[in-house]
C-alpha cells in the first residue's frame, strides 16, 4: 500500500484515464489504477441521466454474479449509506447493525472484497450518480493511515473516472455550460475543502498567479458570479467532490 512511490505512475494513468475513448479502457485502466494505488479492489460505478447502469472494476466474477443473484443492490450498506451522503464514506462508519447487513458483509469478505473500504458518492447533471469505491484487506490501523494521507488523491481519481463517465454517455440534455479541465477541477476541488488560494497553489506545485487563473477559467465556464459561487455550482453539477 505504498503509494508515494507510484505518484508518477498514477498522473500517467489519469493522463491516459482522460484521454480514453470506450469502456474496455476504462476497464484497463481500472485494473492499473487499483495496482498504482496498492489496494486489492477499485470500482467505478454509475447510473446515467437515462437510468442505464455501467461499471468497470477488479471484483471477481463469481461474486459480481453472486451480487446481482442475491439482489444485493437494494440492501447494500455501501450503497444505501452513499446515496444519502455527499462525503467520502468509510465502510465501517455504515449501519451494519442489521443481520441482513452482516450477512452480506460476511459474504462480500468471503469473496475477497476486502473488510475494508472507502467509497466517493458523486453526482452530476441530470440526475446522475456514481460510487468511486477502493477496498482492502487489512487491519484498521493501516487502513485509517492509507485513507488520511491518501483521500485527495483518491477523491481525485473519483474525479477524473467520472468525468470520462460523463463523456460515455450517449445523450446529454439540459447540462450548462463546458466541462472543467483537470487542473481547473483540482483547483476548485481544493477550495471546497477549505484551502486557501496559497495553500492550493501550494498543493498544486503552481503559483497563485496561475491558480487565479484556473479559478477564473472555471468561474466563467460555470457562469459564476464569484468563487464562492463557482464552488457551489460545481459542488452541485458533480464536477468535484469533497
């Protein structure tokens, strides 16, 4: 689980995630993101503006089938609890108190999901919504400490395979305005989780000048009155995440 190390694998791979045009590559690119990120599962999941289900990810055959067979969606704690959240989720903060919830738990684990788990709920226009999830099997000490010093980047990478999502889709009515750049996305994203222009900058290795520009970019492309509105519009059309 050292991802440090992996950092200039994982920009190539969001380079490529960004540049990618169909489904198997985003399958491809899954499987390398979840290696680059020393994690045993990553899943991307979402249901478009037109109610269609997609999905790409490392969870085995077997228990994918096992899943739909057992109709598990309709209880699934992890997707129960994200959907009501708008916030990274840690599994072990989810309501798991119910047998059928520990039954499930018992079954996902035993087909290799992991006994953890951190998930990324994302909205965007017209009604989508997706689920980023990354799982392991570990103990929660080490996952509490792979989660703290890595949740940008994995909010991050969220980011990224929800853009191209969004891109996927066949039919796209009633979404205003143009799609962020990457850099205009981390910009914004940094803001809306408290930083201050400098610290983002920082964060972004950039100076302020460039950074103001990223922001004002974004800004118009949102049709924004300001910053603080320019947060909140992308906040709400699912082009970042906190």
């Amino acid at each position: 689980m050292e991802v440090a190390r992996a950092k200039p694998l994982i920009e190539q791979l969001l380079l490529r995630l960004e540049q990618a045009e169909g489904h198997d590559e985003l399958q491809v690119l899954s499987e390398e993101m979840r290696d680059a990120l020393g994690i045993d599962h990553l899943v991307y999941h979402w249901v478009s503006s037109t109610g269609e289900n997609y999905g790409v990810g490392t969870y085995c055959g077997d228990w994918i089938a096992r899943y739909l067979e057992k109709g598990y969606l309709r209880m699934d704690p992890v997707v129960l609890g994200c959907f009501q959240r708008f916030h990274p989720v840690e599994w072990k903060r989810l309501d798991w108190s119910s047998k059928a919830a520990r039954d499930f738990k018992k079954d996902a684990i035993d087909y290799g999901v992991g006994n953890q788990g951190f998930s990324v709920p994302v909205r965007g226009p017209n009604g989508q919504f997706a689920l980023f999830t990354v799982s392991h099997n570990c103990k929660d000490d080490l996952w509490d400490a792979y989660t703290q010093e890595n949740r940008d980047l994995l909010i991050l990478v969220a980011h990224y395979f929800n853009q191209k999502a969004l891109e996927f889709e066949p039919v796209r009515t009633g979404d205003p305005g143009q799609p962020l750049s990457p850099r205009e996305a981390e910009a914004m994203t940094l803001l809306a989780a408290g930083f201050s222009r400098a610290q983002a900058a920082g964060r972004l290795d950039i100076s302020e000048h460039t950074l103001r520009v990223y922001i004002e970019s974004a800004r118009f492309k949102l049709g924004a009155l300001n910053t603080t509105h320019a947060v909140a519009r992308a906040l709400s059309r699912g082009l970042i995440v906190v």
